[in-house]
C-alpha cells in the first residue's frame, strides 16, 4: 500500500512560469514532510520541509503548502528555471519517541522546464 | 556539510557474484540508510541501522543483506546477484535526535548492473 502518491509522473512548464507539484499521503500519523530534488545519476538533495503544524513554509523561489485535512501538499517553484528540471520526490515521517526516522518516500514527478 | 560517500558510481557484476556496497559518513550520525531507485517505483527501502552492530529490514530485504561494524560505514552485501537486482543503490543518513526535523541525507549512488 503506497502511503505516500504523486500522481504526476511528469510535468512540463514554460520557463519563468509557477510549477507545482503535488503529493498525497494516507497515513495521518505523518508529521513532517520533505521535498528532495534528484539529478539523473546523482543523490536526491534535500530541498525544503514542513511540520505538520504548519502549513506553509517559503525559501527563496520555494513554497510548500501543507492541507492536512485533505492529506496533501504541493510545492510551489516560482519562477521556474531551466536548472530546475529534475525528479521530485516528496517524503513523509513520524517524529517523536521512539520514531525510528524512517522516510516514506512517493514514486517522484519528472519537471521539466522549457526555455 | 554533510558528506555521504558510496565507493564506487558504476559497477557490473556477473550473475551469482556477491557484490559489497560501501557507505561512509563523515557527520556522526546514528541512522544509515539503504534504497534502491527504479523507475516509476521511487526509492525503496532495503535496510536500515539506527547504531553500530543493530539492523532492520525495511520493505525490500529479499536477496539483500547488511553491515555495520563502525558508526560511520554501513555496507550493503548482495549474496548472489541476481539480475533483478540491477538499479541504482542509494545511501542516506541522518542524526538520532529528537528535533522532529528528520532530513536524510543521500551518498550520489551507485548503479549496479547486473549481466
């Protein structure tokens, strides 16, 4: 059972136009929520997080928006670059005593950013 | 930085062989991590160790097994390659501790094909 869904294998957007990403998760125990971005051939790189209690959290061209009743976040890139065009992968964790800081990890959005 | 170092980028392995996968971090951290990547799948967890000597299994473990006789080296041991087990392999790590902000951080991989 996949707790964690991105929906979207692949998005495509115009240069200097929003990209958003979406991701859905089951498991209402989660309470923190990362962005990793993947380069082919390279490690994915931690980009940003959110605590469940927040439900938004911005760094520079990045936005990511938590709903929690609804179980899903997205990230926002604004404005899209070129350079951006990478996997996503979205991942989610249960903190805490006795936490075993495992990540569930969902299946990854290709972006790809047109000049 | 953090620094996550797998020995080697690109390996081919013959059918059979027992192929040793080497991880090592610089940072100090309690919890290692090993996934595969494949297409469409995302990352998958194989094994993880919280400390020197201790070992879970995570969803993947069939045909996988691990090491872990230093903090800073976790090693993942294919027994007999099979060629379902050709994938990019990924290492992570991340501190034990409590803050909630559960980042792990990834080695570049290594991708294993196996003939």
């Amino acid at each position: 059972d996949q707790q964690v869904k991105q929906n979207s294998p692949s998005l495509s957007v115009q240069e200097g136009r929003i990209s958003i990403l979406n991701c859905d998760y089951t498991n209402s125990m989660f309470d923190y929520f990362l962005w990793y971005k993947k380069y082919p051939a390279e490690g994915p790189t931690f980009l940003i997080s959110i605590s469940s209690i927040k439900d938004k959290n911005e760094d520079g061209r990045f936005t990511v928006f938590l709903n929690k009743s609804a179980k899903h976040l997205s990230l926002h890139i604004v404005p899209s670059q070129p350079g951006d065009s990478a996997v996503y992968f979205c991942a989610a964790s249960v903190s805490g005593v006795g936490a075993t800081n495992k990540l569930i990890f969902g299946t990854g959005t290709l972006l790809a950013v047109q000049p | 930085d953090v620094k996550v170092t797998q020995s080697s980028r690109y390996l081919v392995k013959r059918t059979g062989e027992k192929v040793f996968l080497e991880c090592v971090q610089d940072m100090d951290h309690e919890n290692m991590f090993w996934y595969r990547q494949d297409p469409g799948l995302g990352l998958r967890l194989i094994y993880f160790s919280y400390d020197v000597k201790m070992k879970e299994k995570g969803d993947i473990p069939e045909g996988y097994s691990v090491s872990r006789e230093k903090k800073e080296r976790f090693s993942l041991i294919l027994e007999s390659a099979s060629t379902n087990q050709t994938s990019m392999y990924l290492c992570a790590s991340t501190s034990q501790g409590n803050t909630g902000k559960n980042i792990q951080y990834f080695g570049a991989g290594t991708r294993l094909s196996v003939l």
